[in-house]
C-alpha cells in the first residue's frame, strides 16, 4: 500500500539556523499538506499546497516557513531561521482531492525537530 | 473558525470492556468529521470518516462512530477492546473552504490485558 515518507525522522538543529523538511507523498495524490504538533498540544495545520502554489496556510506559517514541490517527487517545509518554539513533530500528508469525496489526508511518520 | 474537543485526554480500560470517547465540535458549514488512530511509533491512519447518509459509520477494526448534528458531536465506539487498540485517537474536521483539517487534542488510550 502505497504511504507517505518524510526524512529525516529526527532532526536537531541550533536556533537561528535553516531547516529543510522532506516529505514524499503517494505519487497520484495532487494537494499535499503540512501540519504540525509542539509536544502536549493538538495538530496544527500550517499549510496545503496545489499545483504548484499554496491554497491555504495558517496564522502559524509566517514569512520564516516556506514550501516547495522541487521536482515531481518531493515536496518540502523550510524554516529559514529557527526558533525554540519551532520545536515539534511535523507532519505531512497528501490527498487524491478536496471538497467532500476523496480528500480523505494520508499522513507520513513525522520529523520531530528539536531546535535548541 | 472551527474547533474539535475531546473531552477525554487519558483512558485506561481492561481487555474486552467497551470504548466510546467523545468529540465535539464547533463548524458552521457543512462537516466532513474523521477519526484518525496513531499507534506508539507509527504514523496517523484512518480510522473512518463521515461525509453524509447514514450517520453510524463503520470503520476498520471494529470501531464505529455516530454523527449527532443536534449535539455537534462524533463519538468514536468500540463494543470489546483488544490490547493492540493501545494508541491516540484524534478527532477532526474536514474544513472544505479552506481544505484544511482542524484537530482536537488526541485521547491516549491503555489498554491493560
């Protein structure tokens, strides 16, 4: 059965630094998601990703995140310069669709980002 | 904006003993509702989901949840729990406009055999 993939599955990194966040998602989905959840509280959604440009993003994802689909395969959460808060597991997920049929969101394993 | 609680952060139960937890929500269009199951060191799967129609709906592994539009909630069942069903269950609403999925907290569940 076809699943998405994230790397690496832990990442550690020192604040102020970039981070890039891999994610592969099951080849004929189209929109493509990340979400995110700091430890002891619910998943956030950050941001959803069609054709090629965001369609949706949260109060969360500021000018520090961005995405990318760098070639047909990846698709990529960057955070330019992190910071302590940024610490969490971050998600991704991807769907065949949106709207009532067929957006059911398949999850990948997670990168838990420590930033210390 | 929308929003899902689950009343319920920890359960602890006995093999064989009967599950609900409850979710609420706060949506004011129409709702796609889904339960999703992470077990310890996997990744969030689906559970089941409701779209319309019938508002028992079944999912995998013996669960079972029920819409109640009057009560805005989507309680997750199980009649006899199993040890392997030890995991995090995480309510969620479908937010068409904005294509985005809105979480409650999650309920850790235990099972003891």
């Amino acid at each position: 059965e076809p699943e998405v993939t994230q790397t690496p599955s832990h990442q550690v990194t020192q604040m102020g630094q970039e981070v890039i966040l891999r994610c592969v998602p099951i080849s004929n989905h189209l929109y493509f998601y990340w979400y995110r959840q700091i430890l002891g509280q619910k998943v956030e959604f950050l941001v959803s990703f069609y054709n090629n440009e965001i369609s949706e993003k949260s109060e969360i994802f500021d000018d520090q995140f961005s995405v990318e689909r760098p070639d047909g395969s990846n698709f990529t959460l960057k955070i330019r310069s992190t910071k302590l808060e940024d610490s969490a597991m971050y998600f991704c997920a991807s769907s065949k669709a949106t709207g009532s049929f067929n957006n059911e969101q398949f999850f990948g394993p997670g990168t838990r980002l420590t930033v210390l | 904006a929308q929003s899902v609680s689950q009343h319920n952060h920890h359960v602890i139960l006995s093999e064989a003993a009967s599950l609900e937890l409850g979710c609420n929500y706060s949506y004011g269009g129409t709702v796609n509702l889904f339960w999703y199951v992470q077990y310890p060191g996997q990744h969030l799967q689906l559970l089941l989901k409701y779209f319309s129609g019938d508002p028992l709906v079944k999912g995998i592994k013996g669960f079972e949840a029920e819409f109640i539009k009057s009560k805005f909630s989507f309680n997750l069942r199980k009649p006899s729990v199993q040890w392997s069903d030890t995991a995090e269950y995480f309510c969620a609403v479908y937010n068409n406009a904005g294509n985005m999925l809105t979480f409650g907290g999650g309920t850790r569940l235990m099972v003891k055999p």
